[in-house]
C-alpha cells in the first residue's frame, strides 16, 4: 500500500514540479519521501532558494507560512491544516505591542516558531540553530526575546545582553524534568546526553551538548560515544538511526512527541499535491514586514 502510494507520490511531484521538504520530527514515512529534510534554519534556506514550483511543506504551519513569505511566488501547500505549534500562539500581536511600550528600546528578536504577523512585528528573527550568534550580533543591549522562555533563557546565559524574556514555551519540550537526566545518567553511565535549548534551564545545564535539530545530528555523527540519549522530539531518531547505524540512541524521555508534528501522513502529503491543498498565503502586508525579518537572519547565517 505505502509503495503504491510513494510512487504515486513520486509521479505527482514530477508532474507539478514539486519539492517535498520536511521537518526532522516527521514520522519516519514522511522523512523517507521528502527530497529535502531539514531544522528550522535548514527548511528556511531551502524554501528560499528552490527552483520547485511548489513546495509541499511537511512540518507545522508557521514553518509552510515562512516558505510563503520568503518564495511568494510559489506554491506552498501544508498537507495537515490542523498541525500548528501551540508556542507560536503564545504571543500575539496585541500582546506583543503592548510590550514594546514597556521597553520602547529594546530590540525585539523573535524565535521562527512564531505567526507571520508577528514577525513583521519584531526587529529580526533566529532559530534555535543561531539565537546566540544573532542576539550577539545586535547594537543594543537590551533584547525582548518572544515567544520561548527556555530559548531565551539559554540565549542569556551566553550573551552580556539583558534579554527580556515571554512565558511562551514548547509544550513538548517544557515537559522534559531534569531527574530525567539524573535517572538516564543512571541506567547509561557511558552514555552522553544531548539536548534541545527549548528544555528547561536545569535540563539544559545537566546535558552534555546543547542544540537545535540539525546541530544535535552534526554532534552525535561526529561524536566518539556509541550510546546518545537525546531530549528533543523523538522524530529525529530516524535521521540518527540513518546517519549513525552503529550507534545506540534513546529518547530522554517518553513524553518527547509533538502531537502536530505527527498529523502529517503520506496520504495527506500525496492528497496536498492532487488537491492542491491546504495553499499557505500571507497577506502582502505582513508578508513584507515579516520576510524583513526573516531576510536579516538569513543574511547574518549565511
Ligand atoms: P529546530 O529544528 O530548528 O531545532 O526546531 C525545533 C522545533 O521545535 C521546531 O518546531
Ligand atoms: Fe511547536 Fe514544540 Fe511542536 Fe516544535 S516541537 S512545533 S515548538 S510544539
């Protein structure tokens, strides 16, 4: 059933000159289909470069609204259009304004997991791969730092700047405690621990390395360690097993799903591309505010 499906799958994409592109927390089926998988940073890149006339965005919606506001031109279908990221909901605009009125001169730096409005109401955006790099890279102390506490938080343990935080979180991440650690370190002594910044502080200063998707990947490749516990979404394990097949990996913790990220299956990814659906647009006025922001990110990380 899958392989008839794939292929029709493979046919479609031909036909519409079409590019599949998908998160690393997708389930393994849709990892295995997409030509291009990637982290925030990564799929952001590649959304804006692509020659594909349409791009099937395999994540959450904030991630298929970006590759809207940076490609307008294109087609960008999200096959679930129920997977959303309860993160991105933790800020709005409103909210958001009335913040800036309290600290009219920071800069406002906003992590992509966040609605196309409110990029175009923040200075710059970052992803968990270059928060710090961009935070630093800014001619101001002050930073109010939208929507992740935990990211922010992280970000201020390595910049001299004071980062003014929000209390939005990653209802994934957030979960994760840091006895977790504790008992893993227990159970696997030789093993290192990898984590995600979206964790909370304490489980974020007990891990062995910190990072976003792609950079977990790079370090667990490159590292000496045969065991890996990892805290993030366990979808990345598919990438892990493929990249590492001689290594052992486990999942800090058995609550590490994003519910939205798992909406995605191969048959709406095959009914996106026959039905044109769900198409993903941004209202033009937004969309030039909110690709300012994006651009100037994607400017400092080349
Ligand atoms: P990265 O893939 O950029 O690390 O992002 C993690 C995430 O939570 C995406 O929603
Ligand atoms: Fe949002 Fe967290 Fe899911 Fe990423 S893992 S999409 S931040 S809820």
């Amino acid at each position: 059933m899958n392989t008839e499906l794939i292929e029709r799958i493979k046919e479609l994409k031909e036909e519409r000159n079409a590019i599949i592109m998908a998160h690393y927390y997708q389930i393994d089926e849709v990892q295995a289909v997409a030509d291009y998988t990637g982290d925030s940073l990564g799929l952001s890149r590649k959304a804006a470069e692509t020659d594909a006339e349409v791009i099937v965005f395999c994540g959450v919606d904030f991630m298929a609204e970006s590759a809207a506001i940076l490609s307008p031109d294109k087609t960008v279908l999200l096959p679930e259009i129920d997977a959303g990221c309860p993160m991105a909901d933790m800020v709005s605009v409103d909210a958001l304004r009335q913040k800036k009125a309290e600290y009219p001169n920071a800069t406002v730096v906003c992590y992509v997991n966040s609605s196309a409005a409110v990029k175009a109401e923040s200075d710059i955006c970052c992803t968990s791969s270059n928060a710090v790099d961009i935070v630093n890279s800014i001619d101001n102390d002050q930073i109010l730092f939208v929507p992740d506490q935990n990211l922010g938080n992280y970000v201020s343990q390595q910049t001299d700047k004071e980062i003014i935080l929000w209390e939005g979180f990653c209802i994934t991440h957030h979960r994760v405690k840091s006895n977790s650690i504790e008992k893993v370190r227990e159970l696997h002594s030789d093993a290192e621990v990898l984590v995600h910044p979206e964790c909370r502080q304490k489980v974020v200063e007990l891990a062995d390395f910190v990072g976003s998707t792609a950079q977990i990947l790079k370090y667990a490749h490159e590292s000496k360690a045969e065991k890996l516990i990892v805290g993030t979404e366990m979808g990345i394990l598919y990438q892990l097993q493929e990249d590492n097949p001689n290594k052992e990996f486990y999942i800090l913790n058995q609550g590490l799903i994003c519910q939205n990220m798992k909406k995605t299956s191969l048959s709406n990814v095959l009914k996106a591309l026959e039905d044109n659906k769900y198409q993903i647009t941004v209202e033009e006025e937004v969309r030039v505010g909110a690709k300012r922001s994006l651009d100037k990110m994607l400017e400092l990380s080349k």
